[in-house]
C-alpha cells in the first residue's frame, strides 16, 4: 500500500490499480472502480500504461483506512473492486497488479513516481506474459484406521488392584510407540509434500510455497501439508490437470488446484 493523499477539503487522490502496456480502451470503459463519482481510466507514462481512478482523498485518509479495517464488509468491497479492475485489465494482455489502496497526490504525482519504476515493470510484464498463476492445496492422505493415540497407565479407571509386574515397562514401551509413529507420520507428510512440489515445479516458469493453513475449528477436519501456488505458461497448462492426477495415485494425498490467476504473487520478486 503506498499513500500520498491530499488532505485539504474535497481533494481528490489518484487511485492506481495496475500497470500494463496499452490497453484497448474499451477495456476499462464502464468498470465501476471504487466510487461512482469518477470513471476508471488509463494514465500513460513512457510506452506503459497505469489504469487509474480519482478517489475523494478523504475516503482514504489515514483515519478512514484504519476504520476500513475493522469493517470487514467495507474492506472486503474495496478488495471485490480493485480485483475486478485488475482482472478485467488482465484478460487483455500482462498486467501487474498494484497493492490495495495504492494512492497519489494526483496524476502528475503518479505519473513520475511510475516512471521511476518503469524498469522493474517492464521485466515483471516480461515474465509474467502467457503466464498464469495457480493455486495448489495439498492434503494428508487420510490415516489408516486403527487404535487411538492414547495411552492409559491402568486398563480401568475403576480398577485399583495393584499393577501386574512389568505394566510400567509396557506402558513407556506403548507409549515410545505412539511417538514413533507419530514421527513417522510427519516424515511421511514432509515426503508427500515435497514430492507433489517438486513435480509441479516442472511445470512451473516460478512458484511459491505459502504457509499451510490450519485446521478449522469445525468443520473441515483435513491437514493441509503443502499451500504453493505455481507460474504456468499457457502451452502448459493443458498439462497440469494430468500431473495432479499422476501426484494423486503415486502419494495418495488430495490434491486441490484452483485457477487461472492474475499472477498477484509474482510480480514482487523482480
């Protein structure tokens, strides 16, 4: 997020969604942006093009952004709109998208601190044109049915007749068991979820792995081992389907793949 917001009344601030190269006009013709008072546009600079819209500056404010966050709904509108801008600029050739709430001064303010990036976006378009990025969750296999982890020094809560020679031997050995099998199991998630990563990452132009989610606290009871998400050009994509498939028989882990994606996790990186 970069913020350069004129703080005099009714002021307004230039609102940049992303970078691309030239756009067809029609492409941003009509896209309602953030507000209704201005239209989305294109801003050239050099041989690139930002697609822009004037925002009232007190609606982004530092006060008013910081009420922004702690109204989910108002946040998540403002999320839905900049997407739907960088998205529909996308399906029309490379696009960088630019962090929410991106602002300046005005045009002129934004046109030259573009400009002193111009090099940067040229090599991210480079990279990310005829590309898409792709999301993957990888899931545990599901653990072969069986006894539970748990171990119990007495076989009966009620039971207070002395223990049987050699029960605390038998209940540290239980009890080494269910650690080692535990460890094992983990080892085998970490293998699992290497191999399906590294199988995509020859698909891939570049990829990410992202910290695995958590278990939610009900409902969806899977472990989560690998959360990457993979740069695929799109001669290559007819190929990705199959590759999950052959991960899927060869680990026996679900495998989840979701896209095509404006590629928002590789355009940071150059």
């Amino acid at each position: 997020m970069k913020k350069q917001v004129p703080d005099s009344a009714g002021a307004v601030a230039t609102y940049v969604f992303a970078v691309c190269r030239a756009p067809e006009p029609a492409t941003v013709t009509g896209l309602p942006g953030l507000t209704d008072e201005a239209p989305v546009r294109t801003l050239p600079f050099g041989t690139l093009t930002a697609v822009v819209q004037h925002v009232p500056a007190a609606d982004f404010s530092d006060e008013a952004w910081q009420e922004r966050l702690s109204d989910l709904h108002e946040l998540e509108r403002c999320a839905r709109a900049h997407h739907d801008v960088v998205s529909a600029v996308a399906a029309g050739g490379p696009t960088i998208p630019l962090p929410l709430a991106t602002l300046y001064r005005g045009d002129e303010s934004a046109r030259r601190t573009l400009e002193s990036e111009a090099d940067r976006f040229h090599a991210v378009l480079k990279r990310i044109e005829n590309h898409a990025e792709w999301g993957v969750k990888v899931y545990a296999p599901s653990a072969p049915s069986g006894g539970k982890d748990t171990v119990s020094p007495t076989t009966s809560p009620a039971d207070s007749a002395p223990p049987a020679p050699g029960a605390g031997l038998a209940y540290l050995d239980r009890k080494r068991g269910i650690q080692q099998r535990r460890e094992r199991q983990q080892e085998d998630t970490l293998r699992i979820a290497d191999e399906v990563d590294a199988g995509l990452r020859t698909l891939a132009t570049a990829f990410r792995r992202l910290r695995p989610h958590g278990q939610e606290p009900a409902g969806d009871r899977r472990l989560q081992i690998l959360n990457a998400t993979y740069l695929v050009a799109e001669h290559r994509v007819h190929e990705l389907g199959g590759l999950a498939q052959t991960l899927r028989q060869r680990t026996g882990a679900e495998i989840e793949v979701s896209g095509p994606w404006v590629p928002y996790s590789f355009v940071g990186e150059v």
